[in-house]
C-alpha cells in the first residue's frame, strides 16, 4: 500500500516535497501526475537497487526523487515550481518497471499559481 503526503498550494518558484511510504520492497518506485483533461503521465523514477533516476524533461533540473530505505519513503523535492506543475501526483511502485501492473497511492494535489 502507497500513500502520498504533502501536496499543497504554492505561488511559482516555490517549493514543495512529496513523500510516499511503501509498504514493501520493489525493484522501480516512480512519481507521476495527472492534470485535469490529461493523462497521467510519468514525472520521475528512481530504481532502488542501485539508485539510477529517470526524469521527464518538464522537470529536469527542478525535481529531485529520492528514497529512504530505512523508512521505506520515497520522496519528491520539487522546486521552482510553474503552474503547468498542478496536477494530482501519484506515486507507484513496480517489480518490472513497466508500469503496467503498478501499486499506486491515492494521489496528493499539488497547485501552482
């Protein structure tokens, strides 16, 4: 089971942190959004094992994900945020990194304006 925390309202070029406990381990944990009238779409990964990240380019540079093993947390650091940043984020968790049967948490809503 995943739950996100801390999403909020915040004006651009501010900053907020996301975070996600986990309930177990897994190979891929993942941060994504869903604005309104779009698709989800993927924002950052990180794999576990050996720490490598992906980050869509809208947020490379500003974005940082992370994780806390001994927490089992993962985390988002967002920075400089624009208002085309507002959506709800998800975070997932995958065994095969694909996505396609991912656990996902209930959403956290992050608005820029």
């Amino acid at each position: 089971q995943l739950v996100e925390s801390g999403g909020g309202s915040v004006q651009a070029g501010g900053s907020l942190t996301l975070s996600c406990t986990t309930s177990r381990n897994t190979w891929c944990l993942g941060w994504f959004r869903q604005a309104p009238g779009k698709e989800r779409g993927g924002v950052a990964v990180i794999a576990t094992g050996d720490g490598s990240t992906y980050y869509a380019d809208s947020v490379k540079g500003r974005f940082t994900i992370s994780q806390d093993n001994a927490k089992n947390t993962l985390y988002l650091q967002m920075n400089s945020l624009k208002p085309e940043d507002t959506a709800m984020y998800y975070c997932a968790a995958d065994q095969k990194c694909t996505w396609a049967s991912a656990d996902w948490g209930q959403g956290t809503q992050v608005t820029v304006s």
